[in-house]
C-alpha cells in the first residue's frame, strides 16, 4: 500500500517484494541510485534489520540516502532506530498523506542542503 500511495504521490517507486535481506535492499538502491529506502517489517525485526540497511548503504557511499520505515513497531525502540540512523519511523495510525508529506518535505530539505550556493 505504501508503494502505491508513494508513486500515486509522484514518486519514483522500485518496489522489490517481501522478504528481502538487508544486502538485497542494499543492492537494490546502489543499482537504482535511490534517494531514500522505506523499509517496512512485522515480524518484530526492526531492531536488527533496519540498523543493517543503514549501515550497508553507508558502506557502499549512500549515507545520504533518507531511510525511513514503518510496521509494528514499539514507540521505545524507535529512538534507537533513529540513533541507528533511521530518519523516521511511521506506526500504525499513520496515514498515506502524512507518509507521502513527510518523505517529500525530506527529500525537498535535502535537495536544498546540497544545492550549491549561487
């Protein structure tokens, strides 16, 4: 669903299927030049996994991507996954449009911190 309201909104959207290991999703970004990567887990994971996409995406020189998720996740583990380099975690409640403005409000941010000063 997220996807889909995603490239509805406007987004590029590679969508690469359930059950993905962090080197895959990894692979997948380095391959497509992501700007972000919404990673999205109910399995109680998150702790392990979303860590490992950052750090994998730091390793191959996309440290600049915007990783964001969502799930079943508990409200006391999200500060760690944003320590760990999460830039937001969305839980259920959240809607569609508040995903879809946030992610553009981010990438608009960080199209604006890059661009050279005139």
């Amino acid at each position: 669903m997220i996807a889909r309201a995603l490239r509805d909104a406007g987004f590029e959207v590679i969508y690469t299927g359930l059950h993905q290991s962090p080197q895959q999703v990894v692979a997948a970004a380095v391959q497509e030049d992501a700007d972000a990567v919404g990673l999205s887990v109910l399995s109680g994971a998150h702790t392990t996994l979303f860590p490992l996409v950052v750090q994998g995406l730091r390793e191959a020189g996309l440290g600049d991507v915007t990783v964001f998720g969502g799930g079943i996740i508990p409200e006391s583990d999200i500060p760690t996954l944003e320590a760990d380099g999460m830039a937001r975690i969305f839980t259920p409640g959240a809607t569609l449009a508040d995903i879809c403005a946030w992610l553009e409000a981010e990438l608009d941010a960080r199209e604006e911190h890059r661009a050279p000063e005139s």
